[in-house]
C-alpha cells in the first residue's frame, strides 16, 4: 500500500471509532424511563466490586431485604441495567469518569460509594449508626 491509502484508512478507521464512542456516550437514555425508578431504591453493584460485597454482606446479615424495599441490580452481566445506571448517573450529574458502584438511586438522588450507601441503607431500615 501507498502512503496515500494509508492516510485515508487511517483517517476513515480514526472517524468510524470517534462516531462510536460518540453514539456509545450519546445513548445512555435511550430507551430507559427514569421515571419508574421515582419513589423506589435501586442499588447498582458489580459481582467483582469488594466495596459492593460489603454492602451486600450488611445487607444480608442485617436482613435489610426484610426493612427495606429495594431493587438489586449486578452491572456486568445486564446490559439493560447498565443503560440504565449510566442515565441515573447522568440525571445525578455525576461525571463519567466518577462514576462507579456501589450506587444507589434513591429519593431522586445518587448515593455514590460505599459509606453513603451503607448510611442510605441504615437509615431505610432504622438502624442506628
């Protein structure tokens, strides 16, 4: 190949994964209702987040499930769940690269790491601190 057909691919390669990552953050929204999350909790977590299996080890041995109305929803395995936590992370405006789990989505607001969503679920279930 000559110098010009590799600019070219180069450059049609560089605009195809630009465009991606353009419609990749563009599409968070699509197709998820935040508004059926208004008036319930929804925890966010990863199966191979420690901060995560903390909470879901509190939870356990508090029987906060028993207290608490909640939604559990594991990241990695589900993509609508996914789509989902990146709108609730945007509608919170939480920047992409500060978003993580574990997270919960309660009350309209975002409780982001593990002290705040162990405060969160205490508070739920009338556990005093």
């Amino acid at each position: 190949m000559d110098k010009k057909t590799i600019i070219t691919f180069s450059l049609i390669g560089g605009a195809i994964i630009a465009l991606a990552v353009f419609l990749f953050f563009q599409s968070p929204g699509s197709g998820v209702n935040l508004a059926e999350l208004e008036g319930k909790i929804t925890y966010y977590y990863r199966d191979d987040c420690p901060h995560c299996q903390n909470i879901l080890n509190f939870i356990e041995e508090n029987k906060i499930s028993e207290k608490v109305g909640f939604t559990k929803k594991e990241l990695s395995t589900d993509a609508a769940s996914s789509r989902e936590f990146l709108a609730v992370v945007k509608k919170c405006g939480i920047a992409a690269e500060e978003a993580g789990v574990p997270l919960v989505y309660a009350d309209g607001q975002c409780f982001l790491g593990e002290p705040k969503v162990m405060e969160l679920f205490k508070k739920k279930a009338g556990i005093s601190q």
